[in-house]
C-alpha cells in the first residue's frame, strides 16, 4: 500500500468575497471526496478570499499508481477550477 499527501495552493485574483471563493473553487470535495482512494479537505487559508489551499491523499497499491493520480488531479484542477495553481507539494508517507 502506497499513501501521498498532495498538497495544492491557489491564488484568487479579485476574489471579493468568501461565498464567490467557494464558487470560483467549484466543490472541489464533492468532486473528489468520492472517489474510494481518496481523501480531500480545505487544508488552509479558509478565511482568505484571495487564496486557498486543498490536501488530498491518495491510496493505492504501487507507487507508480499514486503518482499518476496526483498528476491526474493536478492537470485537472489546473483546467477546471477558476484560480491560479501557485504551489504543489507532493509527500509520500
């Protein structure tokens, strides 16, 4: 078993308001959450309108299969979600 910690920060440029943050970051736990390997939160700057940061951590059985998750979440954060990537950290445990 193989277990990472994914850890993306966004900025918000002109985020106004903690409602349009939510908006704008599109339910990223509903999106996520319910994949079985998968744990997702708001992991900081929660009081922010212009920045927030998400963990994930992945689980799966080679290591090869949790790296090409993290890069699957990534690419699609990068694509969907209308906020600026600003930092990726990646921790295997």
């Amino acid at each position: 078993m193989h277990i990472a910690i994914l850890t993306l920060t966004f900025s918000l440029p002109g985020c106004g308001s903690l409602k349009e943050k939510r908006h704008r970051m599109g339910g990223l736990h509903a999106r996520f959450g319910n994949t079985p390997s998968f744990a997702v939160c708001e992991s900081g700057k929660r009081d922010r309108h212009d920045a927030s940061e998400w963990t994930f951590v992945i689980v799966g059985l080679s290591k090869r299969e949790v790296e090409s998750q993290c890069s699957q979440i990534e690419e699609k954060l990068e694509r969907t979600v209308d906020a600026r990537l600003t930092n990726v950290e990646r921790e295997f445990v």
